[in-house]
C-alpha cells in the first residue's frame, strides 16, 4: 500500500497531454488546498495564490495567453490552476507567524524588495511542488505548464493585485492512452553529492 | 492506510527543531533521489543539485554559515541538505530533452540568462518541495531552513560550479517532543478562487 502510494504520486504519476471528461468538484479542490496548505514555508509565509479555473468563459479568457501546443490540453482539462505568488504575502505574517512581529518589516522595509520577491518566488515554488504531488496523492493527474504569455496572464487575472504568475496546471483525469514517452533523469551522481 | 499517508506527507508532518541520534544510511539517500527525481520540472530540466552533508568535517564547514539559531539542529540532525539549482542546467537538456534539440540554445543563447536563472530557481525549488515530501513519504522528518549565508555557503560549497544554494534542509527522525506549536494557515477563500 505505502509502495502503491509512491508509484502513484512519485514513480508512474506522468505529465498529462489529454483528458478525459470526468469532472473535479469543487469540494476536492478544497481537499486538495487542505492538503498542500500544511507543507512547510519559511517563516510560515505561505505566498502561493491559486486561481482554479472551471468555468468556460473563465478559460476563454485563458487560452489565447497559453502557448499554441498548450491550448487544447487545456480547453479540454476540467480545472486548469493559475499558480501566482503574492509580493506582499509579508501582509499575512503577523497572523502566519505571530510569535516574531517584527517578520513582516524584515521584508516590507524600504530596500527589501528583492528580498521579499525571492522569498515569494522560492516559497511559491515549493508550493506550487506541493500542490502538484497532493493532487496526485489525491488520485488527480496533473498537466503543469510554463509555455505561456506571462505578462498577459498576470494583466488578465491578476490586475490591480501583487500577484504575479508562476506556472499554470492542469488538473483532472487523463487520457494515459497519449502520453508521451518517459524522459531520463540525471543519475544520483550527476545530481547529488555525499560529503 | 491512504489516509495515513496523507497524514504522514502533509496534515501530521511537522518541521523539526531537535533530532534523534538515529541514523540515515546512504542507501535511503539514494532511495530519496530515486523518488524525488521523477516529478515534473519545465521541459525535464531537472536544475536542482543536492548535497548531502553527514560528516562531521562538512558539518563543520557549514555551521558557521548557519544562522545562530540554526546552528545546534544543524549540528544533531544526522543528514544536512543543500538544496541548490545549476545555472547551467541547460547543458543537460540533450539528453533530459532530446527531441527538442534547439531547447538549449533558447537558455544557453546571448540575453538569455535571465530566463536561465529564471528557470532555474522555479525548478530547482519545485525539487526542494519535492525532496521534503518524498522525505515524508519515506518516512523520515524534515527541518527546511532559509537562515544562512547563503553568499558564504556558495563560496565553501559550490566553488567554481554554475550550482547556488537555495534553501538547506536538515533530515533524519526529529525528536518530537520538543516541537514548536503548529502556526495557522491561510484559509480557502485567502489563498484561492473558484473561476
């Protein structure tokens, strides 16, 4: 069973391509928030941002900013995840991190804004990992993407916000009739070191 | 027996502060690679370098990089990672990417270092959230840290690579009765939308 869950989430979960009509409700895109939530930020940051888009219209205003070989996966998926990462999650600390009160002006100060953009990037990375491999933990397959208009994703959906765009993701049920074939990896010792 | 996973990767995990003597042999390091390898990175990039830190010697190196108050865990944790991202992960894609031959040039290319670095830290850091949960998976506690040098920890680690440090995680089996109290999360309707 724990060797069932690893295939599922690590060793045979496979980037998604097509999908199958089967819908996501919305009480498991809660469950899915709820489980990724927990995964550990820095100071408890927690900056990720994430627009679930199931609605039709809602995804014709996102098709024409996905790049041409990403449009129809993504017309077809039933909820396509707009990952962002908010500049001024730093709002959120004194209730994310009450304990420490000065947190929030290590990053709000004047001269720390590349500091609180690299937090908000590097956080909102690991969570957007996390959203990714609790969807699989969850039974969900996953399409992410990076082949988008970035800009024109942050202008459309993001305006007047301190949300910028990270990656885009399909979620759903997939098609595992057209994946594509699996790629290598870098072996242990072109990745890793012991000392 | 899902539900214990789940538990065990997200809802119960808790970041440690105070490790157990128990040892992490080299065999589930490499089991650690061997999982965290398969997830998904942008065009199979794979940026993210490891370095598994369990001498006392490196130990030595690393803890007057650390954070005074990182410093003590650092030092008991059996295992010590730097997780770090190569700027030059590009230099691979011939053969993590073979079909797209011209894939390198688009990062490797005048004027594209930007988007190189870019890359590269979004996922370098999707494979240190990656790293963190399949430690989980695996059975084993995490304790992720960003109080370091990290300028300090590039020059004594990294020397004379294209590799930077983005976060250090230390690994092993926490001694959980001295955990911190578990912080609030941003709720559903904070962190996301329904489109």
């Amino acid at each position: 069973m724990r060797r069932n869950m690893l295939d599922r989430i690590f060793r045979e979960a496979r980037t998604q391509n097509a999908w199958r009509d089967t819908p996501v409700g919305d009480e498991t895109l809660q469950e899915l928030y709820d489980l990724l939530k927990w995964a550990p930020t820095s100071m408890n940051c927690g900056p990720a941002r994430f627009l679930f888009i199931r609605s039709p219209e809602a995804k014709q205003r996102l098709l024409p900013l996905m790049s041409p070989g990403n449009r129809e996966k993504t017309r077809q998926a039933p909820v396509t995840v707009i990952v962002g990462y908010d500049l001024e999650f730093y709002e959120h600390l004194p209730k994310l991190f009450p304990h420490r009160p000065e947190a929030r002006d290590g990053f709000a100060a004047e001269g720390r804004q590349a500091h609180a953009q690299e937090t908000a990037f590097r956080n909102g990375s690991l969570q957007g990992g996390y959203l990714i491999l609790a969807a699989r933990a969850l039974g969900l397959d996953c399409g992410p993407m990076s082949g988008f208009d970035a800009a024109a994703v942050d202008a459309e959906f993001w305006q007047g916000t301190s949300v910028r765009t990270n990656f885009i993701c399909n979620i759903g049920y997939g098609d595992h009739a057209v994946l594509h074939q699996r790629l290598p990896r870098l072996a242990f010792d072109e990745a890793c070191r012991l000392l």
